[in-house]
C-alpha cells in the first residue's frame, strides 16, 4: 500500500467512523483512570468518627489517631493490609458556616448508613448522641469495662503517648449502639467485631478491662 493509498483510506475511515472512534477513545481513558482508582483506593478495616464542636484536631494528629490504632486492628476486608480512618466532621465556631452545614448533613447521613462503631466527641456531642439514645454502654460492649457512657482519652496511654494537649485530652470515646443501628446488619458486623476488639485493647492497656 502507497503512502497515498493509506491517506485516502485513513481519510474515509475518519469521515465516517470520527464520533465512534473519538467515543471509543473517551471510553478508553474514563476505565482506565476508574481501574486505576479501584486498584488504588483504600478500604478501611476500622472507622473512627470523629465529631468536635469547642476544638479542632489537626490533620497530623488524624493520621497519629489512625497510625496508633493500626497496630490494634485486624484485616477484616482481607486485603491484606491494615487500614484505620477517622471521618472529621469539624463543627467548631471557627468552620465556615456553609462547610459546617454540609458536615452536619453528611453525617446525619452516615449515622444512618456508616459501620463506623466508635465515636471520638467533645462534651458537646457526648451529651447530643446520650440524649439521642444513640450510645451503649462501655461494658455493655466489653464485659469488665466501666459502666458508663465514655471514657476521656486522657485515661487512656496510648492517646497519652500521642501528646495531646490538655484540651485535647478531655475529648471521649464512645462507642454506638448496636441493636437497631447498621452495624447489625450483615456485611458490617465483621466492622463491628473489629472495632470492639480493638476499644477491649485500648481498655487493657490502661488498665481498665483484664
């Protein structure tokens, strides 16, 4: 075939088949970045739900939360890896008011969707999720735990251990209702049963469960 021969081709097969060829390429790309995101995303073996209104926490002490906790949870999803998150819904006065609005939505949402069984909260929100009827008991979940609602971070070493300040210490631990929440259903209970093992090491090793 002449160089002029495969223009002429090239040329006919471009009139007629240009949108297909310019959607099939289009098509191409959008898998290959979705594959690329699948193979890349990272699914967490353990949800932490952070919720604060008087403070904030910082990125770098997210990732210390998350990086102290690793060393306590299983491989649930069997990736074989070990994966904590904390979703921050940051409320405090100093959140803009359209991001704070948003954060309040999205985790109303979640509430009622997450297998997240731990909450990180200020007072603010121990007393909202109490009266909410949202919250079991710690030794409701772990037997030979203290029969209360919360335990403050500062009574527990490994939080000790990550430096936090005064302020920060009195942030609580919480742990959500099971009966009648998602965390009950099927596919989450595994999430559930990781969680509690790991507040049940949390608890030993500040001496608060044998």
């Amino acid at each position: 075939m002449t160089k002029d021969q495969f223009h002429k081709k090239w040329e006919n097969y471009w009139y007629y088949h240009k949108i297909h060829t310019i959607a099939a390429v289009i098509a191409i790309i959008v898998m290959s970045v979705f594959i690329k995101q699948c193979a890349s995303r990272v699914y967490p073996d353990i949800t932490v739900t952070v919720v604060t209104k008087s403070m904030s926490l910082s990125q770098d002490q997210l990732n210390d939360i998350q990086n102290m906790l690793q060393k306590y949870t299983g491989d649930v999803n069997r990736d074989g890896r070990k994966n904590v998150n904390c979703d921050d819904y940051d409320l405090g006065p100093a959140q803009d008011p359209q991001v704070a609005a948003a954060l309040q939505e999205k985790l109303i949402a979640d509430l009622q969707s997450t297998n997240s069984a731990l909450f990180i909260t200020d007072d603010t929100y121990l007393k909202q999720f109490s009266s909410e009827n949202l919250l079991q008991n710690l030794s409701d979940a772990i037997p030979g735990a203290p029969d209360k609602l919360s335990i403050q971070l500062s009574s527990l070493p490994d939080f000790k251990k990550l430096g936090m300040s005064a302020d920060e210490g009195k942030l609580y631990l919480l742990v959500r209702k099971y009966a009648g929440s998602p965390l009950a259903q099927k596919g989450n209970i595994p999430y559930y049963n990781n969680s509690m093992n790991v507040l049940k090491k949390l608890l030993q090793d500040g001496g608060l469960v044998k």
